[in-house]
C-alpha cells in the first residue's frame, strides 16, 4: 500500500491527537492489516450514522439532545473519513508512475 520508504497515515491518534503514520514496505504487515481492518470499521461506521441522520432528519418529531447526539457522532466520523480519505490519496500520489 505504500511506496518503498514512504509513511502511511495510520487512522488513529496518537498522544495529544497527534498523527501517527506506519513505516513499512509490506502491505501484509500485522500492522498494515489492522490499519485497514479498522479503517474499514470507521467507514463502516460513517455509512450506518448517515443512515440514521437521514432518518432522524425526516422525523419532525426527533428531540433537540437526538439531534446534538447524532451531530457529535456524525463529526468524529466525518473525522476518521477525512483521515482515511488522506491517507489514501497520499497514497495514490506517491504511487503513481512517473513518466
């Protein structure tokens, strides 16, 4: 997944919200595979809360504090894809075959 010598953008923080990236030429490493694996669960997770804003959006009767709930988790979501989606277009940059 990354270019030799390159650094993956791993979709968790680290201390203080730092980024934490992964030096590694193996796709297959343990901890490329769980990278993945929870990068997977986070646009998982997006894709479950969109739903339920689409629907809580369409109940005129949803309560204010539903509404505030779903707005905190839809960030934090919307934050993991953002992470996921650089991480992947980085990728895609430095992999991509020069001419």
């Amino acid at each position: 997944m990354t270019a030799r010598n390159e650094l993956r953008l791993l979709p968790w923080s680290g201390p203080d919200g730092k980024p934490c990236y992964l030096s590694a030429d193996d796709r297959g490493s343990h901890m490329s595979r769980l990278a993945d694996n929870i990068e997977a669960v986070q646009l998982g997770t997006a894709a479950e809360l969109l739903e339920q804003a689409f629907e809580t959006l369409d109940d005129q009767d949803a309560a204010l504090e539903e509404m505030r709930c779903l707005a905190k988790e839809l960030t934090g979501a919307l934050q993991d894809v953002l992470r996921v989606a650089t991480s992947h277009s980085h990728l895609l940059t430095v992999s991509e075959p020069r001419p």
